[in-house]
C-alpha cells in the first residue's frame, strides 16, 4: 500500500510540472500589456502573414476554443505592416461592430470578420493579388461582403463606435514589431513562445497553464 502511494504521488508530481512553462522559455511577459484581458487569449496577426493563413485554416483559434470554452478569445490585426494593412482593419473594425452587435464571436465561420479574413487570406497567398496598387480595388471584395458602400464605410469610422475599435487595436501594431505574427497573448501580457509548441495540443496545454496566472 505504501508503495502504490508513493507511486501515486510521483505520477502526480511529473504530471503537475509537464506544463511548469518558465518566463523567458515557453513565455514571455509584456512590458505594455493589454488592458482589460483577464481570461483572454489574444491573437496579434497579419493578412499577410503565411503562417497566420495555416492558423486561420486549420482553425486553431477554434479548436482552443472547444477545449477552454470560458477563455475570451480575441483577434487584433496590424494595421501599419505593408501595403493596405489601415485599409484591412477598417473593413474588419465595421464587422466587429457587426459581429458584436448580432452576438457572433469572430472566430464563428459565419461572422463577417472571418469571411473578411477568409476572403483576403486567399487574394493574398492563392491569387497573389496586388489590387492594382490601388486602396479602392482591394476595398471591393470587403465592401461586398459588408453589404455597404465605401462612404458609409467612412462615416462609421468617424462614428464614437468605429473611432473606438480602430484605436482598440492600435497595440498589436507595437506587439507585432517586437514579436511578430501570428503572436499569441494570454490575460493580455503572456507571449507564448510558439516554438515551444510543438502540436496544437501543446498550444492548448501552454495557454491553458498560462490563463491560471
């Protein structure tokens, strides 16, 4: 009996330091962290990111969510990298709004945020779309699917609303010239080492041991 105890508690000890992520290693802490993201995890990403289109296609900020149904997921794009990076966010901040205001999470493949991304991932990466170099041929396919046109576009970004979200996210740009994308970002200060995650399963594990911090 002694034994099996002792057996026990060890079997209990590796499985308690499996996931004793170390700061520096498996993470990082955010000198300016992101306010109001208790329970949160935040994904800082790019449209022209490659390795954000794999993210986005392999639906990894869903499958987190199945497993750790209580965490706020959020997504914040770098408006400042390449070309059309401020013209990307003003379609996404009005489907936020959108989204917000019909009660769909952006991560849901109905929501208008995710059509954008889905839509412009592929112009980017399979069609190798340029727009011409010009703002009002890559605003067509967003316009499209927001179902408005461009000057009703402008004004909401005037509106209290849109001038809000556009500057809610002014931080990953900061985040992303430090970091990178995709970067990912627990209770707004913990950067996960993406290195250090070596199946989506690990990905879960580390955010999960990171969201009780």
């Amino acid at each position: 009996m002694l034994k099996q105890i002792k057996k026990l508690a060890l079997v209990l000890l590796v499985s308690s330091n499996l996931f004793a992520l170390s700061e520096g290693v498996e993470y990082n802490v955010l000198e300016n962290p992101i306010p109001n993201s208790d329970n949160s995890l935040t994904e800082i990403w790019s449209y022209q990111c490659s390795h954000c289109y794999l993210h986005h296609n392999h639906n990894t900020l869903g499958l987190i969510k199945e497993q750790l149904k209580d965490l706020d997921i959020r997504l914040m794009m770098v408006k400042t990298w390449g070309k059309f990076g401020q013209e990307m966010a003003n379609l996404l901040a009005y489907a936020h709004y959108q989204d917000e205001k019909n009660k769909i999470s952006l991560i849901d493949k109905n929501s208008l945020y995710d059509k954008i991304s889905s839509v412009y991932f592929v112009e980017m990466f399979k069609n190798k779309s340029t727009w011409n170099n010009n703002p009002d041929e890559f605003y067509k396919s967003g316009l499209s699917i927001l179902g408005i046109s461009k000057k009703k576009l402008e004004s909401f970004l005037q509106s209290p609303e849109g001038k809000y979200l556009l500057s809610s996210t002014d931080i990953a740009n900061e985040i992303a010239n430090t970091y990178g994308t995709p970067t990912f970002i627990v209770n707004g200060k913990y950067v996960i080492n993406l290195a250090h995650a070596k199946s989506p399963q690990m990905l879960i594990d580390m955010i999960n041991e990171l969201s009780k911090k």
